[in-house]
C-alpha cells in the first residue's frame, strides 16, 4: 500500500517535471498545465509577499537611521556652535578641553555605551619649556679653566 502511495507520487512528481508525458492524452495535459499554472501563481504570490514585507522592513530600518541622523546632525551643530563660541571668548588655547566639555555636556562621555562617532581635531603638542642652565655638565675628563682676576 505504501509502496503503491510512493510510486503514484514518483509518476505524479515526474510528469509535473516535464518527464514522461509521452503517455499523456490532450485532456491529462491541459490539466497538468492548469495544476502547474496554479503552483506557478501560488509561488509567486508568495515571492511576492516576501519581497514586500523586506521592502517594509528595510523602509522602516531607513527611517530610523534618517531619524537618527538628523539627531546626531542636531549634536554635531551644536558642538560646533559651543566651540566657536569658546574659541572667541578663550582663543585657540584649551582646545582639547572645550571639546572635552563640550562632549561630556551633550551626553556623549567615554562612559556611556554609544555609537555615536567622536571627530578629534590633531594640533601640535606644546614645547616643554625645560631649563637649561648655561653651564652643563660634560661627560669624561674635563679641565676646567678659570678666569684670573
């Protein structure tokens, strides 16, 4: 009984795939092309839906980083703003410090977990102002000579 279920559905699976339709009258046919035409719709209905619900999904994932973008526009702006108005009251000393403030007063601290990219603006390092006495130790055997007076 199985066995005959496993054969009628071999038969039934090859003529849908085209195989050994030699047999078949012009009725067995037009009803395999209908059987065929029904999948083929259904297939693609499905496809279809499939498509539509990833463009919804990708829409919505746009939207969000639209949104989030504009946020982070809105920060950026207001930094900048911040910063030159420090650099007109300040100058361009403590540089590093306005920009350390001012992202520390808008929420954007190294200890918060966030996403949110940090432009850093490279300046030159200050000089060290060491002394350097006009007489310096010399290193090996030195005579030293002293003025007679």
């Amino acid at each position: 009984m199985l066995r005959q279920q496993l054969q009628n559905l071999q038969e039934i699976h090859r003529k849908m795939m085209g195989e050994e339709l030699s047999g078949l009258s012009i009725k067995d046919l037009q009803y395999l092309e209908s059987q065929l035409e029904t999948s083929l719709r259904s297939v693609r209905m499905k496809k279809d839906q499939i498509l539509m619900d990833e463009i919804q999904e990708l829409n919505r994932k746009g939207n969000l980083i639209h949104q989030e973008n504009i946020e982070l526009y809105k920060k950026v702006n207001l930094i900048c703003h911040e910063n030159q108005e420090f650099y007109k009251v300040y100058g361009t000393r403590d540089v590093n410090r306005a920009n350390r403030n001012s992202l520390l007063a808008n929420g954007l601290g190294m200890g918060e977990e966030s996403r949110v990219p940090v432009y850093l603006q490279l300046s030159q390092p200050k000089q060290p102002n060491y002394y350097t006495p006009a007489r310096t130790a010399k290193l090996g055997y030195n005579f030293l000579h002293t003025a007679s007076t």
